[in-house]
C-alpha cells in the first residue's frame, strides 16, 4: 500500500531543510565563497560597459548570504540599516570624489559583517579572503579594459563630455596627441592640452603612443598612430 507523507512529516522536512541549508550557508566556507563572489562580481561591473555577469552574480551571492544570516536569526533591523547605508555610501564614492565617502562606506560594511557574523574570527578570515579574491579580479579586468569602460568611463572622459571645453573638432583634424589608455581600439588621448574621447580605424595603439587626429565624424575623433614615416615628414 501507498504511504502518504502527512502535513506533520512534511512540515518537519521543510523544517530540517531549511535548518540544514542554514547551518550550510553560515558556514566558514561558504560564507567566504559568498562573500568572494559578491565582493568581485560588483567591482569587476564597476569596470566593465552594461550590466553583466559580474554584477548578477555578485548580487545573487550577496542575497544567498544575507537570507542564510537572516534566516538564522543572526540579523537585526539595525545590521540591515548598517548594511544599506554602508552600500549607499560605497556607490556614492562613485560619484564624489575624496575617498571619505568611500572610507565610511567600508568601514560600515566590515562593521556590519562583523555584527551579523556567528563567529568573528571566520568572518575576518573570510573577508580577508574576498578582499584578495576581489583584488586579483579587478587587476585582471583593468589589464582588459583599462580604465575607460564602465562605471569609471563618465569620471575619465568627464572633459570630454563638457562641450564648452572642446575645440572645434574641425580644427584639430591633423593635430597630435599621446594616447593617455590604450586603443582598442577607443580609449583617451591629450590633444592640446585636453583629454578626449578618440578611436582608431580598428588599429591597436599602446598607452603612451603618439597619435595624430586623421578626421572627424560628428563627435567622433578618429585618429592614428604617428608612424616613422610621419615623424620625418
């Protein structure tokens, strides 16, 4: 004969299945692979162009950590307001610049980690960790990207996007510059004593690079590198 599972055995699954995937997520390890994942996903977005990978997943990994901690009874209204103004302040430094902004927003965010942690002395462990993990990632990504994509982009071409500081673009066609990122082939290069928004015609150019502006196509500038040939011209 069938056996049903009565609304007693069930609701004592659901209740050790939840206990279990508790226990799991405030656990040392996997509070430092949560915490890894989070902290490089959210900062490998600030450098890349969108919203991608990094950042869902870095969100995701965020979430599944707090419901562990809250979930668990590690977590109170207070720790949840130390969270998201610390949050709030650490996406603020995006936009003011003198890193007190951002200062705040890290020690708000340790402060909470700290408060809502079952041990103390993982959680250092499993932060420390991260900030290595996080680190790695975000050298690698600059070594892609550079500096120009992304979040960072309006702050580094913040002369570019004022129209009252550029030239006519006309006027600068044949002019040269050094390339102040790499070309992949846009980037930033000094034309004049400014800082612009240029591309290549597809052509790799090195930071550091002389270029030249070879012409314009509506707000593009499109430039070249200055070959051997050039420089003796």
């Amino acid at each position: 004969m069938l056996q049903y599972i009565t609304l007693p055995s069930l609701q004592t699954a659901m209740t050790n299945f939840s206990e279990t995937m508790q226990t799991l997520i405030t656990s040392p390890v996997l509070v430092t692979i949560l915490l890894s994942i989070a902290f490089a996903g959210l900062a490998v977005e600030m450098f890349t162009p969108g919203f991608g990978a990094g950042g869902i997943l870095g969100i995701a990994a965020g979430g599944i950590f707090l419901y562990g901690h809250i979930a668990a009874g590690l977590v109170t209204n207070t720790d949840i307001l130390l969270l998201t103004a610390a949050i709030i302040l650490l996406v603020l430094e995006l936009f003011v610049p003198g890193g007190i902004v951002g200062i705040l927003g890290m020690i708000g965010l340790l402060w909470a980690l700290f408060r809502i942690s079952a041990d103390r002395a993982d959680m250092m462990i499993s932060v420390s960790i991260a900030f290595i993990v996080t680190i790695i990632a975000v050298i690698y990504v600059i070594r892609i990207v550079g500096f120009e994509k992304g979040m960072f982009k309006p702050m580094i071409l913040q002369e570019t996007l004022r129209p009252d500081t550029l030239p006519s673009l006309t006027s600068i066609i044949g002019k040269r510059g050094v390339a102040k990122t790499p070309l992949r082939p846009s980037g930033v290069a000094e034309i004049e004593s400014r800082v612009m928004d240029v591309i290549t015609e597809g052509r790799y150019v090195a930071k550091g690079s002389e270029i030249v502006v070879i012409r314009t196509e509506g707000m593009k500038i499109i430039v070249s590198p200055v070959t051997n040939k050039e420089e003796t011209e």
